[in-house]
C-alpha cells in the first residue's frame, strides 16, 4: 500500500520560514520523480518544484530564489524549504510521487501553509 504523507505546514508572518516533508512509503522511493504543488480555492494546482531521481531541481518562477526542494532517498522524504515567506504563498501545499517510466502517480493529503500577519 504505498502513502504519501505531508507534514510541517502552518502559520507563518510574511517573511518567515516554514520546512515542508513528505515521507512516502510502498514505493522504491529512489526512482521516483518527486514534487510539492500548492493550490488555493477556485484555481489549478500548480508545481512549485521538482525534484527528479537524479537530483536535477526546477522550481515555478514565483518561488525562486526562496524555495528549496531536496531529497533523503534513505528516509523515503522530500523536502521543501520555505523561505521570505509572502501572503500570495497561502496555499494547500500537496506532495506527488511521480515514477515517469510506468505513469503511477501518487499523491499526498495536502498541508495547509497560511503567510498573514
């Protein structure tokens, strides 16, 4: 049974910082492409970044430069490193597990990150 499992969201001020993880379990982590999208009411969700197998990253424009995603492929989670939050980054942050040869796609239950003062 494989589980994507997000945690560590909340409320941050503007400007502050907030570490997302993603633990994923019933899958050979290691060959998945992982990545955190955010969605707000009445939109699509959209990427925030990516991280391949490989280690290569890509990251939405809005979040360059302040957003860090990284990989511990020993303890099957995925991070993402918030930082200079900014009230336009409230969102349901969502995990995905992507294995790009066979297609299976899974995705975690969402974690609210909420930047207000």
């Amino acid at each position: 049974q494989v589980q994507v499992v997000e945690s560590g969201g909340g409320l941050v001020q503007p400007g502050g910082s907030l570490r997302l993880s993603c633990a994923a379990s019933g899958i050979t982590f290691g060959i998945y492409e992982m990545g955190w999208y955010r969605q707000v009411p009445g939109k699509q969700r959209e990427l925030v970044a990516l991280i391949t197998s490989g280690g290569r990253t890509n990251y939405a424009d809005s979040v360059k430069g302040r957003f860090t995603i990284s990989r511990d492929n020993a303890k099957n989670t995925v991070y993402l490193q918030m930082d200079s939050l900014k009230p336009e980054d409230t969102a349901v942050y969502y995990c995905n597990a992507n294995a790009v040869r066979t297609g299976h796609s899974y995705w975690g239950q969402g974690t609210q990150v909420t930047t207000s003062s």
